[in-house]
C-alpha cells in the first residue's frame, strides 16, 4: 500500500511537494491568467457528491494566490520519488 505522499506522485508525476503534516484540505485551488478556481469537497482522485467551486477572475487576486503559492513551495518538502 502507498502512502499519500507517493499516492500523490502516482496521479502527478512532475515534481511534487506537500506541506506539512495537519495542513491538508479537501479543497483546491488552481490559478491560470486572472482567474483563481476554488474547489472544496476534492480528495486524490475523488469528487464529493456536496462539492463547490468559485471561480473568481481578477487580476490582483490571482496575482496574491501566486504569490502564496510562491511561499508555500519554497518552505514545503519535495516527496521523494
């Protein structure tokens, strides 16, 4: 059995990084030009029946969430693979 740092890296292979232990969600967040999507209710591989998404375009929060995602990368551990 695969632990879920390298379930993880079995849905994405590209270099992958996690935070730490107690910061994981059922929620996701994807940025791409001025729009940020918000989903809550997401797992690995999985959708639950009660899941929302927001999708917000705005140039100034998509450029914030970057720049958190920014942060987040550069103190989290890489997985290895």
């Amino acid at each position: 059995m695969l632990d879920k740092n390298q379930e993880f890296v079995e849905y994405f292979p590209a270099e992958s990084r996690v935070l730490p232990k107690g910061f994981s969600t059922h929620s996701a967040i994807d940025t791409f030009g001025d729009y940020t999507v918000i989903l809550s209710g997401v797992g690995l591989g999985q959708i639950e029946e009660n899941t929302s998404v927001t999708v917000i375009l705005n140039p100034g929060i998509a450029d914030a969430f970057r720049t958190w995602w920014q942060f987040m990368w550069s103190v989290s551990k890489a997985i290895k693979k």
